[in-house]
C-alpha cells in the first residue's frame, strides 16, 4: 500500500512538473507572437533617441545592420523565436532598445526592490483579509455588520490610482515604500473578505455546521473552530490574483511614489517603446503567476 502510494505521488510530481513546462512554453511563446505583432521598428527607435550603444542621432547602413543581428532581428520569424528561447536560457532574455543594455542586468536590480515591499504585502493581505472577512460574517445580522459590509464595498469603488495619488499628497512622514504597501493592501483585502465572508456564511449552511450550533457553540466559537479551517483551501484560489494585482498595481504605485522596482520598470519601458524589457517583464509576471497556480493546484488537491 506504501509503495503504490508513493508511485502515485512521484507519478503526480512528475506530471505536475511536465504541466508546468509546457505551460511555461507556451506562455513564452504567446507573448512573443504577442510583442512581435507590434508596430513598433527598433532601429528607428534606437536612431531616434539617445543610446548607450549607439549615441548618434543617425545610424549608419552598417551599424543598422550590426544592431539587426545583435537583436536577433534578422532571418524569419521562426528563427527569431529560437533565439528568443536561446537568449532566455541564457538568461540575458534580450537587449533593450532604449539603453542598450542586457535586459536581465536591467531586471535583476529592481527585483528585490519590488519584492521588498509585495512579500509583507501578502502576509497583511491574508491577516487581514481572514481577519476582516471572518468579522463580516459573524457579525451579518447586526448593525456593526451591515456598516462593515458597506465599508467593504465601498472600498472596491476605489481605483488603485486614486488611491495612490490620495495618499502620495498626504502631508505625513511617511516612506514611499510604506505608501505602496498601503496602496496594495487596500487593492486586494476587500476582494478576499469578501470571498472569506461568502465562504463562512456558506459552510454556516452544512450540517456539520448546524450540528456544532446545536450542541451550543456560538456563531464565533463555530466560526474561529470549524469553518474557517474548512474554508482555508479554497481561498488559496486567490494568490494567484494576488499576485497579477499587486504587479499591475506597481506599474501605478511606484512611478508615483518614486520607486525603482519592477513597476517604474515597466513604465519606462512601455514609454520608450522598449519591447524585449516589457516582453520580458511580462514573462516573469506570467511565469509567477504559472507557479503560484500549479503550487496552488498541487496543496488545494491534497487538501480535497
């Protein structure tokens, strides 16, 4: 019995595993087809404006065509798929237009910047998203509950620009790195109260749940006791929202306030028409996304 169900886990790993790859592959190559179909001419670009590489205002025929195949510019759209592929396992992932530079020495910087202020960002998102959540739940019926519900609701009218922009004019000596914080936080926690909420009031429902009340247990007790614990796998379903969020709300949050992470990045890059930076921008935000699915997948189906 051991063996066989050790056979099944390493069978599942290893599917697992050849899942992931392929969506990886995949999403790299969608997103190249993607940037390719751009309008945009790298050489016009890098003519145009100043460069590390090639400062002149004009290029010549031959520095057009050094820079074509530096670029991997040249020979048909298959070929230039290759050496996308060929780049990314080098993990150079590209040259970029605007400096001239390798597009991962210009990533790799502003990595732990970002990360600095998402990873506590995620923890508050699920304390205080649980916390709020399970609050609304059992206070529903009263007052207090339906104020709260209405704060909640209220919160999602709120652009992650608007609010960025509020507190960016806030007169406090507060850091930019703590005014992101916020910003995430207050994009993403009434989406998951408003899922834990949901969830509680629907798990309130089950038998098992009617039973607990039945031998006396108050409504908190059941709730702190019981149906939070059994809610807890299905909201693993939101991380990887989280995380496409939190990433789209940086390209907002941190030219804003000033912060050179993956988000100013971003937003230079889509302004100087740098194509392999957001192509390749766009890939970690994807393969992350792809991971934190397949994590989610893998714990939530041993949960089931």
């Amino acid at each position: 019995m051991n063996g066989n169900r050790q056979h099944k886990k390493a069978s599942k790993f290893i599917e697992g595993f050849f899942q992931l790859l392929t969506s990886l592959f995949c999403l790299a190559t969608l997103l190249f087809f993607i940037y390719s179909s751009f309008s945009s001419n790298p050489i016009e670009i890098l003519a145009s404006k100043s460069n590390q590489t090639f400062p002149q205002a004009q290029l010549s025929q031959e520095h057009r065509a050094q820079l074509r195949e530096h670029l991997g510019l040249n020979g048909s759209l298959t070929n230039r798929l290759g050496h996308f592929f060929t780049v990314i396992f080098r993990g150079s992932m590209g040259t970029s237009f605007w400096t001239g530079q390798s597009v991962g020495q210009l990533i790799g910087p502003r990595i732990p910047i970002t990360f600095m202020i998402i990873v506590p960002a995620f923890f508050l998102f699920l304390a205080l998203g649980i916390v709020w959540g399970t609050f609304q739940a059992i206070q529903i019926k009263t007052r207090t509950g339906k104020i709260a519900s209405f704060v909640n609701a209220s919160l999602f009218c709120v652009p992650a620009f608007s609010l960025a922009s509020g507190l960016a004019r806030l007169p406090l000596p507060l850091s930019s790195e703590f005014l992101a914080l916020l910003v995430y936080v207050g994009a993403t926690v009434p989406t998951l109260a408003s899922l834990v909420c949901d969830r509680l009031l629907e798990e309130e429902k089950q038998l098992y749940a009617q039973a607990a009340r039945a031998k006396g247990l108050s409504r908190r007790q059941l709730f702190q006791r019981h149906l939070l614990k059994s809610c807890i796998p299905s909201l693993l379903s939101v991380v990887p929202w989280w995380w496409s969020v939190v990433l789209g709300t940086s390209i907002i949050a941190e030219p804003i306030f000033r912060i050179s992470g993956i988000g100013m990045l971003s937003f230079e890059a889509f302004r100087n028409q740098d194509i392999p930076v957001l192509l390749a921008i766009s890939l970690l935000l994807g393969c992350g996304r792809v991971l934190l699915g397949c994590l989610r997948d893998l714990v939530w189906g041993d949960a089931r």
